[in-house]
C-alpha cells in the first residue's frame, strides 16, 4: 500500500500516520529545493517513508510494500502567468485492487471530494467514482 500526499508537511504526516496507523520507521529518500537568495529557505520538498507492515517487530528492515511519498511545494506554477494557483491538498492511497484520493483533506467544510478507482479482483478491469461536495460549513468526510 503506498500514500501519496500534497501539502504541508505536517498535514502530511499526520495523514500518512493516520492512515498507518503507526510512525515512519525509515526515510527512503529525501529531497528539498531552496531559494537560491535565502538557502535557508525552503520552497518544495519532497520524502518517501517506510512504515511497518503487521507482524513487524522492529522498525530496522527496508520497506515491505507500505510506504508514503510527501510532496510538498510552495513555488507551484502560475495560470496564465500571473495568476497564484491553488493548492492540491489530497492524499491518494493504492492497494492490489485500486486507489482512493482525497482532495482538501484539510478543509473540507469548503469543498472536498473522494475519487475511488477499484476492481473487483487484482489486475481486473478498473471502475471510477467520484463524489464531490461544495460548502457543508460543518461537514466533513
């Protein structure tokens, strides 16, 4: 099962936590993009954790198949040039039969929606859902 999250890094975790059930054990691999006036800064970065998987008793073995990639970036491309983009704020979980993504996990009183692609045996025929809500102040997922 893999995780893959775009926004903020503590949102991101907390999620992929969440989902695990469990902390990362490993860090894959890391990645951060800096300004080059403030190196200091930091505008994207990029992770992939390790989690245990059931049955594991340490945290030391490489990844057995759950992991999360963290995909943070705060230089996202303009519209037509000028425009700020709005965030994608979605994690996206894939199992053998399929996948299912939250969009604004974050804030979903505003708007949010849960796409499910799925089959009814692995390597079968995918089928896709989505359902979307818009401005439920006070309800969520």
């Amino acid at each position: 099962m893999n995780f893959t999250m775009s926004f903020f890094t503590g949102y991101t975790l907390s999620m992929s936590r969440y989902l695990s059930g469990t902390d990362p054990t490993k860090v894959i691999s890391a990645k951060s993009e800096v300004l080059p006036k403030y190196p200091q800064i930091d505008t994207a970065t990029t992770a992939t954790l390790a989690f245990p998987t059931a049955g594991e008793t340490t945290g030391t073995g490489p990844a057995d198949g759950l992991t999360a990639l963290l995909n943070i970036n705060f230089r996202l491309p303009t519209w037509l040039g000028f425009l700020p983009r709005w965030p994608n704020v979605s994690v996206r979980v894939t199992g053998t039969r399929g996948t299912a993504e939250l969009g604004n996990f974050v804030g979903p009183w505003i708007y949010h929606n849960i796409t499910v692609e799925s089959s009814e045996q692995e390597g079968g025929r995918l089928r896709k859902r989505t359902e979307k809500r818009y401005g439920n102040l006070g309800w969520s997922t």
